[in-house]
C-alpha cells in the first residue's frame, strides 16, 4: 500500500475506533437543527427562510468540535514526530490528516444534512444543492481548521481557542455555502469551490510551516 | 565518513544549550551520551532529527548535512509513539507501508509475534517501548537517534535493543544513543556538559573548606 493510503487509512480508523468524534459531530449537528424551530416558533415560512443559514451554521460549528484533536494527539504521544521523520513530506502529512478529519466529520455532515433540512422546511428542489453545497464547502473547513489546530498545540484548553481563531475565516466559505441554497444557485457554488481549492493549496504549507516550529 | 559533527551548537527558545559539541562516528559504529539531567541530550538528537534548527557548526551524514528534511534519520524519544487505538500488527504494518519496507522481521525481532492481535493501548509499559523501538528497525534509516531506549525495559528487552542495535550497525548503520543505563554494546562514549559554565575552582575560595 502506498505510503500516503497509509497514513489516510491510519486516520481514519482511529478517527472511528475511538468512537466518538463522527457521532458527537452528527448528534451536534441534529441537536441544533432540532433547536432551531424551538427559538424561532413553528411557522413554516420563516423556517424555510433560515434553513440555509442554519444548516450551513451548525454544519460549521460541528465540524470544530473535533478539531482539537487532529494534530493534539499524535503530539502528546510522540508520533508527530516520527511522521516528521518519515519518507512523506509534512506538508502532504498534513493535507492527509485534514482529509480524514474531512472524511470522518465534513462527509458524514453533507449525508445526513437533506434529512435535517426537511425539519427545516427547505423547498425539496434545494436540497441537491444544499448537498453539493456542503460537499464543495465543508473540505474547506477541515484544512482551514487544520491552521487553528497547529496553533493551539499544546495549549490547555485549546478547543475553544481554535473557535475563535477559526470561525473568522470561516466566514467566505459560509456566505458562498448558505448562498447555494438562493435562486441562482451555480455562481455560489461556483465560488464556495473556488474558495475550497485555494485553501486546499495553502493551508497544508502554512500548517506544516507552524507545525514545525511547534515541534521545536 | 560517517557522522561528523564540528563545533554544532544548540539554542531552544533562544537559550543556549550546547555549543562546539565536535564528535565523528563511522559508519558501523555507536556513540553513546552521557550527562546530567538538562544538559542537552534531548535537544543534541532532536537537533540531530531536524526537528530543531541546528543554530552554528555542521553536521553531516555521509555525503549530506542533517538539518530539516534530512533523509535517512529515525528517532525513538521519550515516547513511543504508539496509538492506543490499533493493534500492535496494524502499528507496526502501518510504520512498515509509511517507510515502504517489510513488517515480519520487526514482529519477530522484540517477541512481538504473540502480541499482535493485541490492541496497544492494554500493552504494558515495557511492551509499548518494545513496539516504539521496532519502528526503527522498519524506518530503514541509516541514522538511529534513540533517546533513552532502555527506560521500562526488562533485561530479556534490552538484550533484544542491544542484539537489533548490533544487526543495525553491522550493516553500516550508524547509532547515537543517549541513556543512563550501561548498554552492552561497543560505543564511544560522549559527556555532555552545560556550555558557559566555568569550571575552574573560583580563586576567592581557594583555601575555603566549609
């Protein structure tokens, strides 16, 4: 097997076996949208008018829930050290980890959001979009997470920090994504997978850059 | 020519740790540190990895300077970078695919071979350093940088470090090892000291025993 499949594989699995961060992601996700109507009332068209803020909103805040833990764990435990030292680039070593994480959380939000969004009253012709949406838009969330994650390595508490580094920089990805679900649709999707593309080009470099100095 | 370090020095956060640290180890051989606690060993391998910019001097391995991005270096440090989460075969086969060599010598090298199917989180702390010393026989590297191997081992573990450690630099390995344990290995020895201390007896003391 290759050495990048490896890695990818490794993740994922762990990501999965130590049960949790997929379905805390998904019980976030749900809980939220089920909350949403309690705030607001039950009518139906203010729903309808919300829903893709809301979706887009929990889908963004779920996807931080487990961010601290992309690099948090193999740092306390060394193996950030020896992936360093291994034949792979950090920087790729850095790309991989943010696409299991994307894997584990961004996929699974994309799958289950259709479902979540009929309780919101979403037109049923949105929905496709609603999922290309999320599914052009939310790789972009793990790897601009993957910078907050490298910044808060090893600090205490590091979780709510990476909210407030990350959810700023957030805010193109959320526009574009929520305006997918607007009356022309394909400019917004367009561009929210504009945006995901150029963040999937810097962000490993700039993780792997803070990386480095971290691992001092 | 194997490893050649001249007059290398060492800063972490800015504070000088080592300076003119100067030594040469052909290939084939092993040099072991020596030194209090704080003195830098740590900081000499990690320096040594790449992980931490060399601040002055060289250090070069065969034809290349070690430093950021250098091939051919493994280390094992204080901890074993082992996860909880696999297995002890789905550990050593994942290092194995990473570093593109093969698994089976590595299993059977530290009494692995029964444990496999056992997840590592429930291994004991001397098994876990066993499984984190076996990813350096998988890394293929030329250059081991091993901090304190034999830390929770017991003397049938460092007998099989010792053996695998002997293998490695009867292949032309190369193999710095900092530790407080004797290992029964022919190595150089090296003892570190704190730079800028002085050490000559302090001339307003002289004929001062309290």
């Amino acid at each position: 097997m290759n050495p990048a499949l490896a890695l990818l594989r490794r993740d994922v699995l762990l990501a999965l076996r130590s049960g949790g961060s997929t379905v805390e992601a998904l019980i976030f996700f749900l809980i939220v949208i089920v909350l949403v109507p309690l705030g607001t009332g039950p009518d139906a068209d203010i729903l309808r008018a919300l829903a893709p803020g809301t979706l887009w909103l929990a889908a963004l805040l779920a996807c931080l829930l487990s961010l601290d833990r992309l690099f948090q764990a193999d740092f306390e435990d060394g193996s950030l050290d020896a992936l360093a030292l291994s034949p792979l680039p950090l920087e790729a070593i850095v790309a991989l980890k943010a696409l299991a994480h994307w894997i584990t959380t961004g996929l699974p939000l994309t799958l289950i959001a259709p479902l979540l969004a009929l309780m919101l009253n979403l037109a049923p012709d949105r929905l496709v979009w609603l999922l290309l949406g999320l599914l052009a838009g939310t790789p972009a969330l793990s790897f601009i997470g993957a910078i907050g994650a490298a910044l808060t390595l090893g600090l205490r508490r590091g979780g709510l920090l990476i909210g407030i580094l990350t959810l700023p920089l957030y805010i193109p990805t959320l526009i574009f994504g929520a305006r997918t679900m607007a009356d022309a649709p394909l400019p917004a999707l367009a561009l929210t997978f504009a945006l995901t593309l150029f963040v999937l080009a810097l962000s490993p470099f700039a993780t792997a850059r803070i990386l480095r100095i971290q691992m001092r | 020519m194997g490893l050649v370090l001249h007059n290398l020095v060492c800063r972490r956060g800015g504070r000088l740790i080592l300076s003119d640290v100067s030594f040469v180890v052909p290939a084939g051989g092993a040099l072991v540190l020596r030194g209090p606690n704080g003195v830098g060993k740590t900081t000499l391998l990690r320096s040594l990895a790449g992980l931490i910019p060399i601040a002055g001097g060289t250090a070069r391995l065969f034809d290349t300077s070690l430093g950021p991005e250098a091939e051919g270096v493994a280390l094992s440090g204080h901890l074993d970078a082992v996860k909880p989460g696999l297995t002890v075969a789905e550990t050593l086969a994942f290092w194995a695919r990473l570093y593109g060599t093969d698994m089976a010598p590595a299993l059977q090298a530290f009494g692995l071979a029964p444990l496999r199917a056992r997840a590592a989180g429930r291994l004991s702390a001397g098994q876990k350093r066993r499984l984190g010393l076996a990813r350096l026989a998988l890394s293929g590297a030329r250059l081991w940088l091993m901090d304190e191997p034999t830390v929770s081992l017991d003397t049938d573990g460092v007998a099989e470090v010792t053996a695998l450690l002997e293998r490695h630099l009867a292949m032309g390995g190369i193999a710095v090892i900092s530790t407080h344990l004797s290992l029964p290995l022919a190595a150089e020895t090296l003892t570190l000291r704190a730079p800028g201390v002085d050490t000559r007896p302090d001339p307003f003391l002289t004929g001062f025993d309290a």
